[in-house]
C-alpha cells in the first residue's frame, strides 16, 4: 500500500492501472470499475519485472523466484479516502508445483500447491505503477510503504462459544480496515461489495480453478448445495472500531446475523493467520 492517498480520482487511475497489467503480459479476469477492482489471472512468473533499480534493490530474492513451476496472480483494488484522493493496493498470490512421488521418491504426477505471498513482488510492482502514473523513481520509492510498526500482536481469535469468535486487532478503525482488506485480498475470498462507513466487507469464497484446496475441503466448507451444485456463500466480515488504538472483527451471514457456524469460524481464523504471518 501506499504511505499517502494519491491526489488523483479514481476513474483517472482504472485505465492506466489496466493498461500496466496487461503491458506486463497479464490477462485480467475481474475488471470492475464500479469496485476499484482489477484481478490478473494466473500467470508463470517470469521476467516480468525489467532490469532496473526495483530488481537490484531487492536484490537476489526475485532471482531465486523467478523460474519455471511458479505462478503468481495480482489483486488491484482502489480505496476513495475522499473525493479528488485515492489508496492503491496490490496484493500478490503465489503458487508452486510439487511432485506427488511414489515410494522410491520418483515423481509421478506434478500438482500446484498455494505458497506465502511475497511483499516484495508487492512492493515491485506498486513502485512500477506509480512511474506508469507519473511519478520518478524517487517518488515512487518514497511513496511505496514501508511496513508499520511490529506485525504481532497484530490480530487475535477470541472464542466466545462453540463456533462463536470475534478477532482483535490492536489498531484504531482506518489501520483494522486496510489490514482485513489486504487480508481479505490474499485469501481466496473476493471482496463484491465494501461499506467503509459501516465497516463492511461483502465477500464470498472463490475456490481456484488449477490449485490449492485439492480435497474441496474450503469448497464445501463456505459452499451450499443448490440444484444439486455447489453455490459460494456469501458473508459479511465488520469491522467494528473499540477504541483508538482497537477493533474487533466480526463475520456474519448474508442477511447481517451472527456466522456462528464452522464456516463463520474458519473464516475468523483464516483471517487471523494472515494478519500474524
């Protein structure tokens, strides 16, 4: 993310921010305007990023990255701070393929397996944007946030009763929003809708077509059988401020009442281990 809103509308950012996806060799699968959305589709992770200060300053960790069997797929989203200024996210998701071997440690089939995201792949490109949009590379090294302050305790699941739970995060209302967005943006759950003034996330859960969630565990879980298929569920994850420096997470169904089922649950705790990673 950034360290200040951009001076600048959002509707004058969607075609440059399209127009750098797909000059980066990205196919964009969600495109929504009326959202500040943008998705990349999976893509192998290959020299993507040039030769210039952005690699070198990162150093040798995109080299080791960047080679066959990786992919990696992006989430723009554009937060309206106020009218005329805009926050920038991306979020990266990666994936890795592994073996499945038999008992003499021969590979006989290969499958695509989720690994961490990478902040740096983060960082690379949002620097990388802010020149499409304008800036030098100074500015956009300046403008490029640098993590704030220590990462635990960030967030905490609390149960409050079988499949009952709220988390805590020790941050004031602006700061919990942005982090359970970002959160939320790493996940396989897509943000349909947001409420800031209510602080509301709408969301539902995306199972990836090619990897992760091989058994349809997550599948199941944040799904319901409707004319005999699967239909993602949909839930709302609130953002409730509980002080200054404090505010709790809640989820709830689609129709605004406590989630207190193993989904509702999980959820929470998706959230919970992203937010301590």
């Amino acid at each position: 993310s950034l360290h200040d809103a951009l001076p600048i509308s959002a509707d004058k950012v969607s075609e440059p921010l399209r127009e750098f996806w797909t000059s980066n060799g990205f196919v964009l699968t969600t495109n929504s305007a009326d959202l500040g959305i943008m998705e990349t589709d999976w893509a192998e992770n290959r020299a993507k990023i040039a030769q210039d200060w952005i690699r070198s300053t990162i150093g040798g960790a995109l080299d080791s990255i960047y080679d066959t069997g990786e992919r990696d797929k992006y989430k723009t989203r554009l937060e309206v701070t106020k009218p005329g200024e805009t926050e920038i996210y991306i979020t990266q998701r990666g994936a890795i393929e592994k073996c499945t071997t038999d008992t003499t440690g021969a590979c006989l089939s290969t499958i695509w397996t989720p690994r961490p995201n990478d902040p740096e792949l983060e960082a690379a490109f949002l620097a990388r944007l802010m020149e499409r949009l304008g800036m030098t590379q100074e500015q956009a090294k300046a403008m490029v946030a640098a993590p704030l302050g220590p990462k635990t305790p960030k967030a905490k699941l609390v149960e409050d009763g079988p499949n009952q739970a709220h988390m805590e995060l020790a941050t004031g209302f602006d700061r919990s929003w942005r982090d359970v967005g970002l959160a939320l943006d790493r996940s396989n759950f897509s943000v349909e809708d947001r409420n800031r003034a209510n602080g509301i996330y709408y969301v539902r859960y995306v199972n990836p077509k090619d990897l992760g969630d091989t058994k349809g565990f997550f599948t199941n879980l944040f799904s319901s059988k409707d004319d005999s298929s699967l239909k993602a569920k949909k839930y709302q994850v609130v953002v409730k401020s509980t002080g200054e420096n404090s505010a709790n997470v809640y989820v709830q169904n689609a129709d605004g009442k406590p989630e207190n089922t193993p989904a509702g649950f999980q959820l929470l705790t998706l959230l919970t281990e992203q937010l301590t990673r």
